[in-house]
C-alpha cells in the first residue's frame, strides 16, 4: 500500500513540473491602520494545471471558505481565475500586517503557497501603502507603491515593505481654518 502512494506521489510531481505554467497576479492595498482593502488574486494556467491544482480541494470552495469572491473564465485551453477580498483579516489570507516602531510593516510570506511549486510558476506582486515606502525588497518602488516579479519556484519567501504613516489632520482643523477664513472674508468687507 505504501510503495502505491509513493508511486503516485512521483507520478503527480512529474506531471507537475511537466505541466504548463501558472502566471499569478496579485493586488494588495493597505490603509494607513494596517487594514487591507483589497487583496485580489489573478491566475492564469492550462487547463491541466488548472484541473491539477483543483484535485485537493477546489479553489472556488476554498475562496469562499476564506470570505472572497470567485470568478473563472474559459478561453482556448486557458483558465483565468480571479479571487477577490476585500477588508480581508490578515489571518486568513495569511498575511502580516502590523504597526511597528511608528511604521506600517508588511509581509506576505509566499512560502506557504501551494502554487510555489510549479516550475512554470510567475508572480507580479502589486502592493499600496498608505504612505512612502522605506523599506523593502521589491524589485520596483515608486513612492507608496512596490512590485515584485518573480519566476520559478521558491524565489522568494516573503514579500516584505515597510511605510511611513501619514498624519491625517484632525476634522477640526478643516473647520477652523473654514471659521477663520469665513470671519477674515467679513472682516474685509466691514471694512470696506
């Protein structure tokens, strides 16, 4: 019984890495809390690896399970699937997200993914801060805003950003500088 589940622990592994590519997407945003607004999901993959990645459980029912939204469409021997969160907990995503020292930091670590292991595995990874990044290890960093490009398997363990947090002025600050600007406007025209 055992030399069979190791039989086809072999055969599954080879028709993984034989089998085509998966080309994932992702989409993150953080506010300036540590909440993530959306964490959304695109994967684009053959039919086979598709099937292949469905066998355990699929992944519509694991989305659901998770609180996100599924969609899937067929085009020519081509799935793409699109898994949307939004206000998702970190917990569940598997996600770390966390005030620290008067910074934002995050950290996605992807070495959980059981994507990860195809060969033919790509990720761009999108992510938005709520304010300037200071740290990182992305490829590309713009202001709030990083991007990681990844291929092959194992890569990269976590994906990881650290943000300033901007100050928001209190409310109260709008409406006394409205008050103030309203009595200097009637100032002037008593005057006159």
């Amino acid at each position: 019984m055992k030399s069979k589940i190791v039989l086809l622990i072999l055969v599954l592994s080879t028709v993984l890495l034989l089998s085509g590519c998966v080309d994932m997407t992702i989409d993150s945003k953080i506010d300036r809390d540590g909440n993530i607004n959306h964490y959304d999901i695109k994967l684009e993959m053959d039919s086979i690896t598709y099937d292949l990645i469905n066998e355990e459980e699929p992944l519509e029912q694991e989305v659901e399970r998770m609180g996100g939204t599924y969609s899937e469409t067929w085009e020519e021997g081509t799935v793409t699937v699109i898994m949307e969160f939004d206000n998702a907990d970190p917990e569940i995503i598997e996600v770390t997200s966390r005030v620290e020292n008067g910074y934002l930091v995050f950290e996605d670590k992807l070495a959980s993914d059981r994507l990860q292991m195809y060969s033919g595995f790509t990720l761009t990874y999108n992510l938005e801060m709520p304010g300037p990044i200071v740290e990182t290890n992305a490829d590309v960093v713009s202001e709030n805003t990083a991007q990681w490009n990844i291929s092959g398997p194992g890569e990269l363990e976590t994906i990881y950003a650290k943000s300033e947090i901007p100050t928001i002025p209190m409310p109260g600050a709008y409406v006394l500088i409205l008050i103030l600007a309203v009595f200097g406007l009637a100032l002037i025209k008593y005057r006159h």
